[in-house]
C-alpha cells in the first residue's frame, strides 16, 4: 500500500485512527530508506536521536533482528523510564516490534514503521502502533508523546547525514 501524493510530512503528524486503536506517525525525511532503517537498527545511532532533547539514552539490551529483543532507559536526573519489546521483522522496508513501557507492563503495543522511498532523496517513515484499548491508545496520546516524537525526529533528521547504509 504505497501513501505517496503530493503532500509532505517535515513534522510528525501524529493522529489516532478513528475505528481502531491506532496512532499513526508519518514523517518525511531527506534520506534514503536504507539511512532510516539503519538509524532504527544501530543502536549508537538510535541513541543519539531517540526521544525528547533533555532525556538521555541508555541501550541495555540490542538485537535488531527477527526474533531478537530491545531494552532502552531515558533518563533526566534521577528519573528513569525503561521501554522494551521484540523485533518480529526486521527487512529493508519495514519494522514490525512490540513495544512497552515498563511503567505500564500489561500495555503492549504492536508497531509497524515502514520506510517508502518518494524519490527526490526523500524517504517517508509511517508509524503504526496497535494499542490493545482506545483508552489506552488515547492515554498515550495524551502523555505528552508528541514532544518526544517531533524533538527525537528533528534530531534524526540532523544525524542522517552522517548515517551509511
């Protein structure tokens, strides 16, 4: 299913699906999709872009292949908040993972990040996170995620540059 057309995504917009409970994440960036996946992939590039400017990241555990596990921290001063989940797939033009918030352990999501190449040098990321409730789809969006989004995806955006694939 290709989402091409003419208009382009230089922020995230972040909405919620209406009759699922979904959020849906859609950004354009001026790389190629090998750059993106491997910006999600490598978890020393992860780390440098990876959610709001003042938290920090921590890779505990890495292993960006199918069936393979992820653990991350962020932390600002003496606050840790700690993510996990499984690669379920991991190929040139999608992610497929769950994720968690560890301060939520019985919310799992089940995320997809596709990677769509509208030529011209820019890459389209589509994010897909299958909530298990509309409250709790709804509860994440409320969280404040959107800073951590936008601010994660402009570092990104900056650190591609540097990124081989």
């Amino acid at each position: 299913m290709s989402t091409t057309t003419t208009t382009r995504y230089r922020q995230a917009a972040i909405e919620a699906v209406e009759d699922r409970p979904i959020i849906r994440i859609t950004r354009d960036f001026r790389a190629t999709p090998a750059q993106l996946l491997k910006a999600h992939i490598d978890p020393q590039i992860f780390a440098r872009w990876n959610g709001p400017d003042d938290l920090t990241n921590e890779i505990i555990e890495w292993d960006a292949r199918d069936g393979g596990s992820w653990r991350y921290t962020h932390r600002r001063g003496d606050d840790a908040y700690s993510f996990r989940g499984c690669f379920h797939t991991v190929r040139e033009d999608r992610i497929v993972q769950t994720f968690t918030w560890e301060g939520m352990p019985d919310e799992v999501s089940l995320e997809t990040i596709r990677f769509e190449d509208l030529g011209g040098g820019i890459t389209r990321l589509i994010g897909e996170s299958l909530c298990d409730t509309f409250e709790g789809r709804d509860a994440w969006l409320a969280s404040g995620m959107e800073t951590g989004v936008q601010q994660g995806y402009d570092k990104l955006e900056a650190l591609l540059p540097e990124v081989d694939a």
